[in-house]
C-alpha cells in the first residue's frame, strides 16, 4: 500500500512514517500543501493522509482541488479541530475519514487500511497496461509483449511517474524531488541518462509507447495506435 503523508510538524511526522514503514507501508513524507498537491497529483497512492493546517495551502484547500482535478485516492484528514462544524466542512470538502489529534497510532494505521479496503478499484490500479506494456506495481515488475524487462528501483519508479501521467509532461523538477528528492546531488543530466538507459531496456517500437522529451520542461509518455 502506498501512502502520502503531509504533517509539517517534523517530530510527529517522522514518527508517523517510522510507524507506518514498520507496518509495511510504503510512505512518502511532505511538510508542505503545495508539496503535496505535487505529489499527489504525480503520482498514485492508495491513501492521502492530509494535516489541516500546513504551510503554504491548507490540508482543506489540497482536498478541495484534489477532488477538483478527479483525484480518485482515499483521503484522511487530521487536525486538532475537534468542532462537528469542522469535522463536516472537511468531509464536505472531499476527506473520506477525519481524525482528531492527539490520537492512538493504531487507530490511525486501522483508519488507513479501512480506506484502502473501501476501493476494490484501487486493487485494479495495481496493474496498469498500455498497449503491450503492463507496468505491476504489487511485484514492482514490467512487462512487454510477455517478456520481463529488468528494471532497478530507480528505473521503475520513473517510468511508473510517467505512466501515471500518460500524455502529460512531468517537469524535470518534479521528476528528481519524486524519485531522489530535492536533496540530493542527482542532477538533471543524471536523470537524461535514467530516461536513455530506461528507453534502452524498455526497447519499445517506434510509434508505439515513447517516453518524449519536452525541451526545456520535462518528460512525458505518449501511447500511440493503443486502443
């Protein structure tokens, strides 16, 4: 299971990721509304953990576009807002579930899996097949007309963001704070060697599936004649 989390409170954020990866659970862990919308946006999680108050835009106002832009992920919100006008506005708002602060860590770990259970289509998002391409998230392999191609973690998360984002360009910025973070020393003509290295594996007929370059801007992965 793929979770995103947004609490800019850094003891109890990191405690929360700590807990959750303990669990099993894949977690990537933003301090920002703006970071998160990023992400969530970018990328595919089966549950959107949201703190209500966050720098730059609120847990609410990432809720509110997330189910503008069609965002289809489970979204709990958290917040030390314990008022039923609150805890209305924010599942108004979009949040499937709501949990007060302080709370019990187990009850927060039932919370998410009781979200992600809630959606059988997310168990179908697992796999995605575009064309000859079949991209398994849960066994983290990909495949190409019946044949497995031998990807690092590296190589399947990028071309798991861009299959994400079919037909849209990834901007590069995007691309490195996804997958390496904004931290690291991976510079953006590191990540032009992943995608060559990644359309060198892939080996995907010309006119079929191509990862493009969008000069100045970023990646994206066009299918074409895929019905």
């Amino acid at each position: 299971m793929r979770v995103l989390l947004a609490e800019d409170d850094s003891k109890l954020g990191n405690l929360i990721k700590r807990m959750l990866e303990k669990n099993e659970l894949a977690v990537d862990w933003v301090t920002q509304g703006d970071t998160a919308f990023d992400y969530a946006t970018h990328s595919y999680y089966d549950v959107i953990v949201l703190d209500w108050m966050m720098p730059g835009q609120t847990g609410l106002e990432v809720c509110r576009q997330l189910r503008k832009d069609g965002c289809q992920a489970a979204i709990l919100m958290l917040t030390a807002k314990d008022d039923i006008n609150d805890r209305v506005l924010g599942l108004d708002t979009g949040a499937d579930d709501y949990l007060v602060k302080p709370f019990e860590f187990a009850e927060l770990l039932a919370r998410i899996r009781a979200l992600s259970r809630r959606s059988s289509a997310k168990l179908k998002e697992n796999i995605v097949e575009i064309g000859e391409l079949i991209l398994d998230r849960a066994n983290r392999s990909v495949r190409y007309e019946e044949t497995e191609v031998q990807l690092s973690s590296r190589e399947f998360q990028l071309l798991d963001l861009l299959v994400q984002n079919k037909g849209q360009v990834v901007p590069r910025e995007v691309i490195l704070d996804r997958i390496w973070g904004l931290e690291t020393d991976v510079s953006s003509n590191n990540l032009d060697a992943y995608v060559r290295l990644l359309r060198k594996k892939l080996n995907l007929p010309e006119g079929d599936v191509v990862i493009q370059n969008v000069r100045g801007i970023g990646y994206k992965l066009e299918a074409h004649h895929v019905c």
